[in-house]
C-alpha cells in the first residue's frame, strides 16, 4: 500500500464531508470523484 497526503481547498472538503453524511454507505472513490466534479464545476462557472 502506498499512503499519500494531499491538502483539499476549503470548499471541496466540505462537499466531501457533506457526501460522506450523506451516503455513508458509498465507496470512497465515488463520493471523492463526485465531489471532485461538483467542486471544479462551481469553479469554472
């Protein structure tokens, strides 16, 4: 296993978080990539 860390923008944590409430039952790169979207979708509008 190869552990990495990264730093998220404010915004796209919270989005993350909100996901996780949301659906904790979903795999974690779904939620990820789904908040991925909706974050750099908010960004270029």
């Amino acid at each position: 296993m190869i552990a990495t860390e990264i730093e998220l923008p404010e915004p796209l944590f919270r989005r993350l978080q909100a996901l996780l409430d949301l659906y904790p039952n979903e795999s974690i790169d779904s939620l990820f990539t789904r908040a991925i979207e909706a974050y750099l979708t908010q960004q270029l509008t």
